[in-house]
C-alpha cells in the first residue's frame, strides 16, 4: 500500500539525536507511513545503526553537499502523498500527532498543512521576546518579512516537488525560498491548532549571524525584483539589530 506520509530525515554524525526522532516516530498511533534517513556518510556507529532499521524504514548513506541536497535526495526516493522533514533530534510532539493531521481529514484541496513547533535548547529562538519558545504558523503577506511556516510543522503534497526542489545556493535558508514560492502560487495551506513537533532551537538558522539574513535579502530579491532590494535590507537590519538586544 502507497504510504500516507513519507519522514525524510537527513543526518550526519548525531547518532543520539538520530535514535530520539525514530523513536518519537515509532510510537505514532498512526502507522501509514515510510521514513528515509538520509545520511551524510556518519561514524561507524551511526552505519551499524542504520543497518539494523527494518521497514517501514530505509536509509541512504552517502556523501552530500549539505542539509537540502539530502532532503532532494529523499524527496527523490519518497513514495508518500505527503512529505514531512525532520532533523536529527527533532520529535514530534505526542504519539496521536499523525492521527491527528491526518484521519478523518478531506484534505484533497490542500498542498500543505502546517501546526505549532515548540522549541527547546539553550538559544532564544526569537527576535523579540527571550521567553516565548512556540512557533505558531502564519500563511499570509507577513511571509515577506518572516518565514510563517516552521519546517517540521508543515506537511507538503509531494506533487509539489515534482517541477521544484530545494536550492543549494541558499546553504541555510532553502526552505524559507520554497514556502516563498508556493505563497506566491497561492497554494492552500491549512493550518490546525495543534502542535506538531519539538524542535532544537541551536540550529543554523537560529544563529542570528548576519550572513543568514544577507541570505534572506538574496533569497527575496531573487524571487522580485532588484528595486526591491533596499527594503529587504532594512527589514533584515532591523530584523538583526532586535536580535541582537533582545540576545543581550
């Protein structure tokens, strides 16, 4: 039977990380789905690890050009209507979360699903507050000053992927250009009030360093306009100066 959901985790060298997602995924009440791990070539450990998975999960382990090109990788080998990202570490949040999305749900009309993410770690994930740790999603106009969809709450139609897939010139930021896409081809997103999964919040694209919003500017202007170009700086700027005391 063609799975619902198709998990696409990539990986390299986080072994204990790797082990707390598969086993987040195992107790889903909800059992269509498959999952790709798609490994970056890991320690020995990790390989002897992965050897010993059985169906529904599947793995790849190979030397890659970072984070996206593995997730095309696993778009690549999915057989899912749905596809779900998530990273090493990365849980969902409670054992119905599936169930939830998606039984007893019409969702024919819909490309894309997407909840709440809490974070957990030591960073603040936020630019404005140092206390809130939820991210709730937005699909709106504000997409152009912050990416309203957090990766591993969103659920993509594969059938988006099929003329798309993730762009290596953004090493940080290839999911914010993809939902950029989509919201201007005015895809249905809908979100449910629940939450999907708990999330690191020391990843890369926590870090605030400024070379990750030059990458925003780049990523939008990219999808405009040149004239554009000056006002995504000085969304990015304040965007980096409000980090930078909240952080401090």
């Amino acid at each position: 039977m063609k799975p619902k959901i198709s998990i696409i985790i990539p990986v390299l060298n986080n072994l204990l990380g790797l082990q707390k997602t598969i086993i987040s995924i195992k107790s889903q009440t909800f059992s269509n789905y498959e999952v790709w791990i798609i490994d970056g070539k890991s320690s020995k450990e990790t390989q002897e690890y992965l050897e010993h998975l059985e169906a529904p999960f599947f793995y790849q382990s190979e030397k890659d050009k970072g984070i996206y090109d593995a997730m095309n990788k696993g778009i690549a080998f999915s057989n899912g209507e749905w596809l779900y990202f998530l990273g090493a570490g990365d849980e969902l949040y409670h054992e119905s979360v599936l169930e939830n999305c998606f039984l007893n749900r019409t969702l024919e009309s819909v490309n894309l699903i997407a909840g709440n993410i809490v974070y957990v770690g030591n960073k603040t994930p936020f630019i404005y507050s140092k206390n809130k740790m939820t991210k709730n999603p937005s699909w709106s106009n504000d997409m152009w000053i912050r990416n309203g969809l957090h990766h591993q709450g969103t659920f993509y139609k594969k059938v988006l992927f099929l003329n798309t897939k993730y762009p290596l010139k953004y090493k940080t930021l290839s999911d914010y250009w993809l939902n950029l896409i989509l919201y201007k081809q005015n895809e249905k997103c809908f979100i449910i009030e629940s939450t999907i999964a708990k999330c690191n919040s020391d990843g890369v694209s926590k870090s605030g360093n400024w070379n990750l919003y030059k990458e925003e500017v780049n990523l939008k202007t990219d999808l405009t306009s040149l004239l554009l170009k000056p006002i995504f700086y000085i969304v990015a700027f304040t965007k980096f100066l409000s980090r930078k005391i909240v952080n401090d």
